[in-house]
C-alpha cells in the first residue's frame, strides 16, 4: 500500500472562499438537525 501523495496549497483568497462556505454549510446542517463531521484530509481513494 502506497501512501498518498501530496496535497494542494490553497491561496489566501482561496482559503477564505473555501471557509466561508464551510461555514454556512455548518449553519444549514446544524438548523436542519445535522451535526457536521470533518474527514480526514488525507484518505487513499481506495478507503
């Protein structure tokens, strides 16, 4: 089993855009019932 290759640097601008809609997925799940779970970042595609 090999383990996974690198991962992708986001920008600054990215990261912010990335954020701010992570966050109003959590608010919608969360008004909704839902709990938000965070996966790991580095997972091999097989998993």
């Amino acid at each position: 089993m090999e383990l996974p290759r690198g991962m992708k640097d986001f920008e600054e601008k990215e990261n912010v855009n990335i954020e701010h809609i992570r966050n109003h997925f959590k608010k919608l799940s969360n008004l909704y019932g839902f709990s938000f779970m965070d996966p790991s970042p580095i997972e091999l595609l097989s998993v």
